[in-house]
C-alpha cells in the first residue's frame, strides 16, 4: 500500500556539544541531503530542502527540513527515506574520523523514526522497534529499514555529498527539488494530484 507525505519533522541538534558550528552545520546538511537523494531515488517529489539556525530554548541551533509535494511511494521504500538522514549522518561523522560509537551517537534521529512509525501506521503499515518482524506485506523492523538506508546511502554517497556541500555553499542554505535534481542527475518527480 503506498503512503502520502509531505513533510518531516525540524531535526534539532542537541543544545551543548563541543562540535563547531561549521561541523553541526555539516552534519545537518548530510542527514537532509540524505533523505532527499534516497526519498528522490524512490521516485518521491522535492518541494525544496534547507538548514536554518532555530532558538531552542532561548539558545541558538541549527536544524533541518526536508518538505516533499504530495508523493506516493511504497511504505518500505518510505521507512528507508526516513532512515537515510540518520544513516548519511553517520557516514559523514565516520569519513571525519569519528569514533564509529560517537558518530552513531551523534547521528541518531528518533523524531525521523518516530514520525515514519506514525506516518506508516496510518495506512496500516507496522514498523517494529522490538521483538518480531510483521509480516513483510505489511510492516518491518527499524533495523531492516535502518539497514536498507545504509546501502542506499553508501551507493548514492556521492550525490549525497554533492547536495549537502550544496546546501551548505547556498547563501540560504535551502535548494529546491529542480535544484537538487541538477546536482544529482536524479529526476525530480511531478507532484502526485491529491486524493
């Protein structure tokens, strides 16, 4: 059964950590560039992505937002994009140097994991954090969509790097789906009609 989205929940950066700004920044921009290659990649339509400075508590951060148009995909191809910003963040704090236990730490997304829980289970599709897998007609664990993120982040990693460092140089931080489409050679598909 496909599923309609549009939107992810803002990600934000924890509020004391001993990362620069420029590397929490680097990190924001490969977990959005995530989501965006592997969500276009499934035939998912961009609307425009973007990393932007937040108050969080009376403290300045950094968070990011991936905004789709109205898209259709198949729910396991959804859980997976909704895995790749977590997985592209790993990659990125592990191509740094990073102790592979900091870098998971680090790059951990319940809000993206949680909302696809959500999202999924509104058209009836199972995500299991624990104990046995659903049937794969109609559900999956977070590991096995964790894992199929990994894959698909390592086999598009290029075009991953190509968006974040994108996002990065733009003076707004933001591209939209034509603009990352041309960075990537990955079509950027029409909205769906709504339902």
């Amino acid at each position: 059964m496909p599923v309609d989205f549009n939107t992810h929940e803002a990600h934000r950066e924890p509020q004391y950590t001993d990362l620069s700004e420029a590397d929490i920044i680097a990190g924001i921009a490969h977990h959005e560039a995530g989501h965006t290659v592997i969500g276009m990649t499934h035939g998912m339509s961009l609307k425009r992505v973007r990393v932007r400075s937040v108050d969080i508590d009376g403290y300045m951060g950094w968070t990011g937002t991936t905004i789709w148009n109205i898209s259709w995909g198949a729910c396991f191809n959804v859980a997976t994009e909704f895995a790749a910003g977590e997985a592209a963040k790993k990659r990125h704090l592990l191509l740094t140097g990073m102790d592979p236990h900091r870098a998971a730490a680090l790059a951990v997304a319940p809000h993206d994991r949680d909302t696809a829980v959500q999202a999924l289970a509104a058209c009836g599709y199972t995500i299991t954090l624990n104990g046995p897998a659903p049937h794969p007609d109609n559900g999956t664990t977070w590991t096995r969509a964790m894992a199929a993120a990994d894959r698909a982040v390592e086999t598009h990693w290029q075009q991953i790097t190509a968006v974040a460092e994108a996002l990065i140089a733009s003076p707004k931080r933001e591209l939209s789906g034509d603009q990352v489409s041309a960075l990537t050679g990955i079509p950027n598909t029409a909205p769906s009609p709504a339902a």
